[in-house]
C-alpha cells in the first residue's frame, strides 16, 4: 500500500461539517442519503481534527442499506483534504457488501444492514488539525437505491 492512500477517510451526509479531536479514541459521523437513493451529484462532507499525530489509526467507511439494494458492491471515490493544504487526494475503492454463499456482510436490523469496513488501517495523519472527507458513489446506477446513509468511523488502533 501506497503510503499516501494512508491518510483516506471517508465517508458522508447532508451539509454536515463535523468536527472530533479524538480524544476517546474513536470519532464516527454518518450522514443520511436524501430518500434513501443516493444521487452521484450528493457528495457528503465529514471534518474533524486530529491532534495526535504520533498515533495510529484505522479507517472505516460505514454503510447502511436495506435488503432492496441490486448489488454486492459498492463503488466509492473517497477524497481528502489535509490541514493547511488547498490540494486534494482522492482514491476509489470497490466494497464487497455480500458473497453469493454467504449472504450480507454486517450486522442487520430487520431488513437494514449496517457494514464497517477497514479501508485504511495503521494510518498515521502527519498533520495536526481538520481533515475534510467527501465520499461520493461512483455506480454506474444514478440515483442508486436503497443506501440509508453513509459515513466514516476512525479508531486508535491499539
């Protein structure tokens, strides 16, 4: 791995900038998909601020869909904006939501699937300050249907 696709994070919702300066270790924020069909053009923002910088993490991007979504995949273009920087990076990721054997991955809730999935782990931010994440769906389907809302989660990693 690259070790500039360590500092992706992701992930999203309405209009929400979000700041955490992860004292506890942990920082989530999800966003709702406006009626549930997320449109390519709706690209969620998440901020927060990192002040420890000699800590690893790991990054999740969190997904919640019903049992209705057609695939399972998920394409995501995740880009990021370090502290002082006006450049952006950006990176694609394709997600495995389900295997033909085994079903959805996640845990559910009726007919609600909630996934957490490791997309950087061990990073290590350089840069003490607000990193900004947009996540947008990169599916050959507009809008695409069925995705409750989506976020990021970052952990210590201990």
């Amino acid at each position: 791995m690259k070790p500039q696709t360590r500092y992706w994070k992701f992930i999203f919702s309405l209009f929400i900038f979000s700041s955490c300066n992860l004292t506890t270790g942990v920082f989530e924020r999800n966003i709702a998909i406006p009626k549930h069909q997320w449109e390519n053009s709706f690209r969620p923002e998440i901020s927060f601020d990192i002040k420890d910088t000699s800590s690893l993490y790991n990054v999740f991007l969190v997904l919640r869909h019903t049992e209705a979504y057609n695939y399972n995949n998920i394409w995501i273009k995740a880009t990021v904006e370090e502290p002082g920087e006006t450049a952006t990076k950006s990176q694609q990721f394709d997600l495995a939501l389900a295997s033909n054997d085994k079903g959805w991955f996640g845990s559910a809730m009726d007919d609600v699937y909630e996934y957490r999935i490791l997309i950087q782990p061990q990073t290590k931010f350089k840069k003490q300050g607000e990193y900004h994440f947009t996540i947008e769906q990169i599916m050959r389907e507009d809008p695409l249907k069925h995705i409750l809302d989506v976020g990021v989660r970052i952990e210590k990693a201990y």
